[in-house]
C-alpha cells in the first residue's frame, strides 16, 4: 500500500511538472510594454504621461490577456505634473496599480502575419479603486517569434472617481486618451 502510493507520487509529481512547464510556454510576455495618456484640453499645457515599465501577459491559445501598471511609473515633462499626478490625483500610495484582464475576440495566432489586423479586446480595468468594463480596438501583428499589440482607447476619469479640483478642472479633459503598445515573446 505504501509502495503504490511512493509509486503514484513518483508518477504524478513529474507530469504535474511538465504540465506548468508546458502550460509556462504558451504564454507571452513583455515587462516593457509601454502606456501613454493624454488628458489635455486645447490653449493649455499638455497634460501627457508615459509609463514605459508595463507587464503584459497573453495567452496565445486563448486570447487571455492581463496587463499591470505600477501608477508611479508614469513620468510627465514638468515634475510638479508627475507630483500631482501621483498624490491628488491618482492617490498612488493607496492605489499603486492599474489592471486590465480581458480577452481578445476571435484571436487565432495562426491568423496573424505582418500585417496589422483589427481585434476586439473586451475586459475589465481596475484603477483607482473602480472596476470598468473596457472594450477597444487593437492593430495586431506577428513577426517571428513577437506579437505586436496596439490599441487607443478612452475612459472617463469620472468613472474611476479621480478627483480633479474645480481650479483646474478646465485644463484637464474628463476623457482621457489612452495608447497602449506590447511587444509580447514567448517567456
């Protein structure tokens, strides 16, 4: 009895192994995707930032995709902008993070080639303490070994409940444009 159990154990241990390494390799990864956005509004200061330290994941055989960005890492141009940014605005001691986790509809990695294709990428994105249902259009491609995803899109800072104090609220747009861009490899 304690034979056949060493037996099983001996067994299972190694296919369960192999299973998380097969099932590792499937995924695509990047940790320097890249997100921009822009909330500015005509006749005053750009407000842009860039975070150039974004984590991307996609699941090739399923479309699954999850992304992660730490809100400090967005720089600005003027740093009194990224000290505003971080401390009123995004509150990035208490939510130091946006997740988006969503998928990309009818992905087929064999579909893909050099040239851009438009996907739907429908998911959820957590910032600011707030979940949103986001649904955008990404450009996709593949280039040997690398999936290239581009996608702009739109989300209101209402809808996160970022505070913009009413001083300012006339140089900021509530809608802010959003660009994202992931060279994926596999990991």
């Amino acid at each position: 009895m304690i034979y056949s159990r060493m037996i099983k154990k001996t067994v299972l241990l190694p296919i369960l192994l192999a299973s998380f390494v097969v099932f590792s390799q499937e995924k695509m990864l990047t940790k320097s995707g890249t997100i921009t956005f822009e909330a500015s509004v005509p006749s005053f200061q750009p407000v842009m930032g860039t975070n150039s330290s974004v984590t991307f994941v996609l699941n090739p055989v399923t479309g699954e995709i999850a992304s992660l960005a730490l809100m400090k890492g967005f720089q600005f141009e003027m740093a009194l902008m990224e000290e505003h940014f971080n401390e009123n605005y995004m509150e990035t001691d208490k939510y130091p993070k946006a997740i988006f986790r969503g998928q990309i509809e009818g992905f087929d990695t064999n579909n893909l080639t050099q040239d851009y294709k438009d996907y739907i990428i429908k998911g959820k994105l957590e910032l600011h303490g707030k979940s949103k249902d986001i649904k955008a259009t990404a450009k996709i491609t593949k280039t040997s070994s690398r999936i290239t995803i581009i996608s702009d899109f739109g989300v209101n800072a209402s809808d996160f409940s970022i505070p913009i104090p009413s001083l300012i609220k006339y140089k900021l747009d509530d809608k802010v444009k959003v660009q994202m861009i992931a060279v994926l490899k596999q990991s």
